[in-house]
C-alpha cells in the first residue's frame, strides 16, 4: 500500500503539550501512519493511507484548535 506525506505548518502552539495533543489526535485517526509534530518548529509531518486527503489532515489538526495550512 502506498502512503502520502502531508507537510503542513501548525500555528499557536506554545508547549510540548501543545504539539502532543496534535501528535495523539492525529495518530488516533484511522488512516494515520505516523505523526511528527514540532511546536518549536511550528510544524507538522502526517504519513497517511491514500483514503485522507491533505484537506482532511488539515481539519483535523484544526479541530484540535490550532492555525494550519498545507
């Protein structure tokens, strides 16, 4: 199965808590591979199955109550 990488910049994270609740929502998504989520860098990378689209990454993460763009 192939998998698409999502690069995405992630605004008004300020802790490791920040970043770990964007990393732990994601990762509980199904179609989630992995996760790496840097609020000192301000940003994310999501390794997904071709069912989630950029777009549907991005909802998420703004669920979670932060700025993103792809």
């Amino acid at each position: 199965m192939s998998h698409t990488t999502h690069h995405l910049t992630i605004t008004g994270m300020t802790c490791g808590g920040c970043s770990g609740r964007v990393k732990r929502v994601l990762e509980a998504t199904e179609g989630v591979v992995s996760a790496d989520v840097s609020h000192e860098e301000g940003k994310g990378t999501v390794v997904t199955t071709p069912a989630l689209s950029t777009d549907d990454v991005v909802s998420i993460v703004a669920g979670t109550g932060f700025g993103v763009t792809a």
